[in-house]
C-alpha cells in the first residue's frame, strides 16, 4: 500500500508488525499462551482513502464493540530516531511506561528519555505522519498527541469507538510520497542498522503484553478528564475572546461531572486490582472499561 516502493512507508510499519507476530509466535512455541486474543492486521488501500481498515472495521463492527481492548497502529513506522506517538488520552501513560522499558538505539538510555529529551528541542509536523510532535508538556513528560485521522486507526477509533494508539520513529524523510522511498533511502539514510525496526517491534510487543497479561485493563480515567477539562478550558478562553463563553459552560459543568466520576471509578479500581478477583467479575470490568470509549461517539 505505497505510493511508489513504500521502504518508510509503510514497508518499515508492515516489517516492524511481522517482526512482532514473530516475536509472539516465538512466545507461543515455548509454551506460553495469551490471556486475550491477539489479532495481527495488515492493510491494503491506506493511501487511497483507509479503504482496507474501513472496510474490515464496518464488517466486524459489532463484535469489535463487544471484545476489543485496544487497537495499536503503525504506519510509517521507521523514518528516523525519534519517537512519537498517539493515543487516547487513558492509554497515552501505559505508552510512556512501555517506551520506558526499551532501550533506544542510538543512544543506549530508554526510548522514553530520548523521546523526552527530543520533544524539549523540536515542535513540529512530524514528516511523513500528519501527527504534530509538540514540546514536552507542562508536567515534564514526553508528549503525545491527540487522535485525529489520516491513518488505519481512524475506522477504529473515530466510528467504532475502540481505544486506539498509534507510534513510530520520525526524522527527516525528505522522500515521503516519492520513487525515492526506497530500500535505498532506508539502508543509507534512515535507518542503516534496521535498530528502530527492532526497537519499535518491542515497543509494539511489549504494549501487546501488557495489555494481554493485565488482570484489570490499565486505562487512566483521570488523565482522560483531565486532558477533556484542558481542551475545554482553552475552547472557553477562545469563545471570551468571541464573546460566546455561554455556550460552553454546559460542557464545563459536564466535564467537572466526568472529572469526579473517574476519579472514583480509578479508586475502585486501584482496590480491586490487588484483589483475587473471580473471573468472571474481572471480565465484566474490563468490557466496561474498554467500552467507556464508545460512550464518546456521536450517533446518529
């Protein structure tokens, strides 16, 4: 699915995605077995118009709301050193705790410390993504971005609901789009060693296990709250300046609701998740945690 040879895009996505089914299979072989059902996709007609994702998304719509977790993308998966993601605003800790646990090539400190480091030098359209990399946010942490479109997690995320992330490494990648995104480029330019391919495949792997392996799903709440409370507050500032702040302070008052409603549902949930919980129970709490997504859709 490239416009032309496609090496960055989205062959380093496609070979990082194999490189972790492989890593799985391995996992497998040696006799473990997962909690929860992995399913690895590929996808054709990105380019065109997300027509592959689409299209399988609509035909499994309803069983995707009912049992799906997360979905994790990649794209142009490897362009250059420096990591970024997305991600709903309950996922984006677990990422930074992930990037945390992989030690980043080039540098030999974690993913997490160069992705920091970077974020506080360079803001920016990150080439190849359409995702802007923002300066490391007001707490101190590496920064990620909000959801939009313009990749296979936009089917998932925006029309069925499905808590999403997306993720690579980014640099300068001059040939997006272009005959010269090839092995070429890739081999020489960006990335000779094939160490971010790898680097990704563990961050992707990782994420698929701990995700897999998680009694209770660790979806922050909070932090979703606190981002929609952020979002809004600015939104108000805008509408003074318009002259328009009364129609939004319905979404305040609705955001403050949010606000103590996760905060107790992450209480409750920090008490049971030290508990022996029955099964059965457990599964229950996690198919309303992995649905809160879904309560955001606007149906029609």
């Amino acid at each position: 699915d490239a416009w032309v040879f496609g090496a960055a895009d989205p062959g380093s996505g496609t070979a990082a995605m194999l490189e972790t089914g492989r890593a799985l299979g391995e996992l497998v072989r040696s006799g473990w077995k997962p909690r929860r059902t992995i399913v690895i996709c590929a996808w054709d007609g990105e380019e065109p118009g997300l027509i592959g994702s689409t299209e399988w998304v609509e035909a499994n719509r309803a069983e995707l709301q009912a049992k799906a977790v997360v979905y994790i993308n990649t794209d142009v998966g490897v362009s250059g050193p420096n990591f970024g993601a997305s991600a709903t605003p309950s996922l984006k800790a677990l990422v930074r705790d992930v990037a945390r646990e992989v030690e980043d090539p080039r540098t030999g400190h974690t993913v997490y410390d160069a992705w920091r480091e970077h974020a506080a030098m360079a803001k920016g359209e990150m080439p190849g993504t359409g995702r802007q990399e923002p300066a490391a946010d007001a707490s101190g942490e590496a920064p990620l971005n909000a959801l939009g479109s313009g990749s296979d997690y936009s089917a998932f995320f925006d029309h069925a609901g499905i808590p999403s992330m997306d993720m690579g490494f980014t640099g300068d990648y001059g040939v997006y789009h272009s005959v010269y995104d090839d092995f070429y480029w890739m081999k020489h330019f960006g990335d000779p060693k094939f160490a971010y391919h790898a680097a990704l495949a563990r961050i992707m792997g990782t994420l698929a296990l701990r995700l897999d392996e998680a009694d209770i799903l660790p979806f922050d709440f909070p932090a979703y709250a606190l981002e929609l409370e952020h979002l809004t507050t600015d939104r108000i500032r805008r509408a003074i300046r318009d002259e328009d702040e009364q129609s939004l302070e319905p979404a305040l008052d609705d955001v403050a609701k949010l606000s103590i409603s996760a905060s107790r549902a992450s209480h409750a949930l920090q008490t049971v998740s030290g508990a022996a919980l029955d099964p059965a129970k457990a599964s229950e709490i996690n198919h309303a945690i992995a649905a809160v997504e879904q309560a955001f859709l606007a149906l029609t």
